[in-house]
C-alpha cells in the first residue's frame, strides 16, 4: 500500500471546515459534520475499513492519544471514512469493534460520496483509488492516501497536523489539552 507524505496532503493550518456535511456514523445516525460538534476540540482522520496497512495504525495511534488524555470531556475523534461505497454503518461499526476504539469518544462515519470529497478537498487530503487485479481474475480497490491527523479547535478551525502513524503522543495531548482550556 502506498502513503502519500503528509506533507504532500495538506493544506496550510489555521483552514476552516466550510459549509454543512451530512454524514452518518456507525450507529446510522446521521450527523452534520462540523456543526453538530462545534464547541469540542476534535482528532480528525481520514481513512478506509479494508485498508489493510496504515489506517489501523492511525486507529491505534488515536486510541493511544486517547488513552494518555487526562480528561477526554469536550474531545471527539473523528475518523471519516472515504470509501462510501463500502463503508456503510455496519462495516464502520465493525471496524470500531474490531480496533477496541472507544465510545462515545469515537465517531466513525461516511456520507455521499460528493459529500465526503468535499471534505477530503477542505482537509487537503490526498486520496487515490487504485485498482487491483487479483490472481484469482478477481478486481477489487485499494487507496493510496495520506497518513495524516488534524486536530481541530471548537469553532471548526484545522489547527495543526501530525503524522497519522506516529503522531508524537505528548505533544498531541497537550496540544488538546491547551486547545479545551482557550475555549
């Protein structure tokens, strides 16, 4: 699987996530994206369930992040899912399962597929779809992406970007934690 640096992915910091975004989460609620979490400090991924390499080592990286906040009130994270046409609720429930991610804390959701281009355009992510021929002549899709996570501050503003994979731990929480106490 091919990743595209993160540096190659992104737009400059400080961009704000535009307009509403309807999309649904892993228990089928439909949700806007950002409206309905303004006011929460959020980690932002981008990412697909069959993924077989770097998603769920971002998923992991997040949960880590997670785990080392000290206070998890007024934090989301946010994994949004660009492959909406495998990625229904269930498959992202699966995936939330599967990656012990926790909830409420985590959202995992997908849209229309214009829907979460827009997005994937205002993150500045880069998502290519490769496909695949197997050996058994069957055809299937991969993704070259970025291996990217944003953090988010509560008025919709992108505030910084890590390293999906190995995002730097402590500095992803205190970042966090200073972002929860300027609102």
């Amino acid at each position: 699987m091919v990743v595209i640096s993160a540096l190659l992915g992104c737009q400059a910091e400080q961009g704000v996530v535009q307009g509403s975004h309807y999309l649904w989460t892993q228990q089928g609620k439909l949700i806007n994206f950002p409206q309905d979490l303004r006011g929460e400090v959020l980690l932002v991924a981008f990412f697909y369930v069959q993924c077989p390499d770097i998603c769920p080592l971002i998923a992991q990286r997040m949960v880590q992040i997670w785990q080392a906040l000290p206070e998890t009130r007024g934090v989301r994270a946010v994994m949004i899912s660009f492959d909406p046409e495998r990625d229904s609720p269930e498959r992202l429930r699966e995936f939330a399962e599967a990656h012990q991610l926790p909830e409420p804390g985590f959202v995992l959701c997908s849209g229309k597929p214009e829907v979460v281009e827009q997005l994937v355009q205002q993150f500045g992510v880069v998502v290519q779809r490769t496909p695949t021929e197997f050996t058994d002549g069957g055809v299937s899709y991969f993704f070259a992406h970025s291996d990217v996570l944003f953090l988010v501050d509560g008025a919709g503003r992108i505030r910084k970007r890590y390293t999906g994979t190995d995002a730097p731990i402590a500095q992803v929480v205190r970042d966090v934690q200073q972002l929860r106490h300027q609102q």
